[in-house]
C-alpha cells in the first residue's frame, strides 16, 4: 500500500468518525439549549453519531478488503 493510499484512507476514516460526533454532537448541543431541556439531544445525537460511524467505519473496511 503507498504512501498516498494510505493518507487517502486515513482522511476518509477522520471525516467518516469525526463528521457524524460533531454534527449530531453540537446539533444535539444546539436543541437541547434552544429548546431548554436536560442532555436528552446530546445523548441521542451521540448514539446516532456512534451508530453511524460504527457503519461508516464497517463500510469502508468491507470496500477495502473487497479490493485487495
């Protein structure tokens, strides 16, 4: 695997973890402020982030093994 390949993977990997954290993350933030509630949006918008990244991630590994 080249040098190139492999930056490539490690920058899909970081938008694939850290995208869904901080949109369901600061958006859960955002509601629960807006809306004056306890954490219940930031929570969930965690374990949906959580989710999605965890299929993100096993997408990805599955494309790469595919490949090779």
């Amino acid at each position: 695997m080249g040098l190139m390949l492999s930056l490539r993977l490690a920058w899909n990997l970081g938008f694939i973890i850290a995208v869904p954290v901080a949109v369901f993350g600061f958006g859960g933030a955002y509601l629960d402020k807006y809306l004056q509630t306890t954490p219940i949006f930031v929570i969930t918008g965690f374990v949906l982030a959580i989710v999605l990244t965890v299929i993100g991630v096993y997408r990805k590994v599955k494309e790469i093994l595919g490949a090779s």
